[in-house]
C-alpha cells in the first residue's frame, strides 16, 4: 500500500504479489464475514469440504496475511526514503501515515470486526526506530525476534501450564510477533536494494528455497494429518510454518515475475495490488453482498472458494477499469491527503 508512488516509479512485481496476497486473504475472511452464532447452524466440514479446508489450513492460512505484511515494510522503506530524498522528516511523515491508518481501521473495525488495519498501524510504530539502523543491525533483531517466536510457538505446544512462562509463550508466539517479523523482514529486503534488482540477487533467493522448501514441506505434513482429527494445537503447527513458508512464496514470487511475459499476462492482478488499501476495505462489502445475495447462514469452505473468487474477479475488473481513468484508488487518495493534508505535487 504505497498511493504515493507514481505510475513510473512503481515496481510491477510488487503490486501483482500484493494482488496475489489480495487474493488469498479472502480465503480466511470471507468465513469471517458471516459471524457463527452459539447454539445456529454450523460450517460443513464433511467430505470435500473438509479436504478445502485442510488445503487452506496448509497453503493460504496466515501466509498471505504474511505476504501483505512483508509487503508493508518493503512500504515503510520506499515511503520513508522517498520522503527523505525530498527533504521531508520520514519516521514523522510515516507516523502521521500510521494514525490516519488507525484512524480508518478503528472505523472498518465496526464493519468487519476481522479488520488487521488497526493492528497494522500500531505494529507499524514499531518500525520507526529502525529507519537508521544498519542492516547487520536488522538481520541481528530479525534473527533474534524469530528465534524467540519459535521457541515460545514450541513452549505453547510442548510445555503447557508453566504458570508465567505460559503467560509469556503467548505473548511472544502469538500471531502480532508474526506480522511484525514480516513488517521487518520487508523492511530489511527493501533496505539492502534487492527491491527492483531481483535478477542480480538469484543465487541468494535460490538459498532461501532451498532452505525454507523443506521446513514448508514437513510442516505441510505435520498439518495435513493434523486437521482431520482437529488436533488441539493445530494452529500452533500453522504458526510454525507462517515464516518459513512465506519466504518461500516470495522467493518463488519473486523469481517468476522476473519473466517479463508471466509479469505482462498478471498484470491485471497488479492493478488490484495497485490499490491495495481501497481493494482490501472494499472486499468486506463485496463478500457480505455476495453472501447475502446466495442466502447463506453460515459460509462452508467450498462457499469460500466460490465468493472469494467471484470477489476477486470482481476486483480486477473495477480495478482495470478504474486505472483507465485515474491514477490512485479512492481510499489511497483519502490516505494520502490524511498523510499530507494538503495537495501533494510529486
């Protein structure tokens, strides 16, 4: 979500990931929009359904929350310096760039109580004191912070009812500790320059699969045979796999939209990336319409696959359509004179 980029500047592999991440974020809210009431009707998990389900615990669950998030701090960092190049104060712009971001969550909290955007914000001040600091310095906290949340995500699953030491499994292996490894992890990859010279960085994203391809495998197992007996930790097992699948996707990501053709014939989906703020408001609308229309007390994952994808097809073609005529989505605008307060002329 960066409205203040110009047509020219913007990097297109960015925007179609940012899409993708869309995309598979409709996934976990669309079950979410439809609230389950204690004693009404319940999801079908039985048959395909639980097979849909299981594939969504095991590939999308967490991932593409942690995909926008990355996304977010390669944000701050092309945000911040831009700001800076200009002669502007960037961790002050940046931080009246988070309250109006509050501001606007707080408000879609009354609307989707699943809203991350609030929690976005707050996680984002988190950011600001890293601005200056040196990237052996953020490679260190980054290596520290993920140490720390793996340990507590195995004390949660292996060494339960520990009185304080629980208390502070929970706070450091919970799921706010994720978004912000992958808030600094963003941060970190934009700093470095791999941004926008993917193709000189190969061989080290060629290491990053190699080594998160089998921690994405066997956690994927772990998963799979997990899910059908609704095994109690479940959602720590996922926990476990949201990093090293992440960096997965996005290295795989990232070398695939260095081919030109693949980036030209996704680049519809980059449009809906490309407004990113306003798409990911607008799908709580769309999804809640669409469920009304279809007459659904509770959302089955197979009613998942199909809203989910009829709102994205829906998004990518107001999305293409929209760009033939202005060059920022609505919100991003709203977001941008929140930020500036004033008419910006760069």
């Amino acid at each position: 979500m960066n409205p203040s980029v110009t047509q020219k500047e913007r990097i297109v592999s960015l925007d179609i990931i940012r899409g993708l991440a869309l995309f598979g974020i409709l996934f976990i809210n669309v079950a979410a929009y439809q609230v389950i009431v204690e004693g009404g009707p319940m999801p079908d998990y039985s048959g395909i359904n639980g097979i849909i389900n299981t594939f969504i615990d095991i590939f999308i669950e967490k991932k593409f929350f942690s995909i926008f998030s990355f996304l977010f701090g390669v944000g701050f960092y092309i945000f911040a310096s831009r700001a800076e190049a200009r002669g502007d104060k960037p961790r002050w712009r940046f931080a009246r760039r988070l309250l109006a971001l509050l501001l606007i969550g707080i408000v879609h909290i009354f609307i989707f109580w699943g809203s991350i955007l609030a929690i976005y914000a707050i996680l984002g001040f988190f950011l600001l004191p890293f601005y200056n600091a040196k990237i052996s310095t953020i490679s260190k906290w980054l290596f520290t912070i993920i140490s720390v949340h793996v340990f507590c995500l195995l004390g949660q699953m292996f060494m339960p009812n520990q009185g304080a030491f629980s208390t502070i499994f929970s706070l450091l292996g919970n799921d706010a500790v994720a978004i912000f490894i992958m808030f600094l992890s963003g941060f970190l990859v934009a700093k470095a320059d791999w941004i926008g010279h993917i193709s000189e960085h190969f061989k080290q994203l060629k290491w990053v699969q190699f080594v998160t391809f089998p921690l994405f495998a066997g956690i994927s197992l772990w998963i799979w045979f997990a899910s059908p007996g609704e095994y109690q930790n479940l959602q720590l097992i996922i926990g476990l796999g949201v990093i090293p699948t992440t960096y997965f996707y996005l290295a795989c990501l990232f070398v695939i939209l260095e081919n030109k053709k693949i980036a030209k014939l996704l680049k519809p989906i980059g449009r809906v990336g490309q407004m990113a703020f306003t798409n990911y408001l607008a799908q709580s609308f769309i999804g809640l319409a669409l469920i009304s229309l279809k007459g659904l007390e509770v959302v089955s994952p197979s009613d998942v696959v199909i809203i989910a994808t009829l709102v994205f097809v829906i998004q990518i073609i107001f999305s293409v359509i929209w760009f033939k005529f202005f060059k920022m989505g609505p919100f991003e605008k709203v977001w941008r004179f929140m930020t500036y307060g004033r008419k910006a002329t760069f």
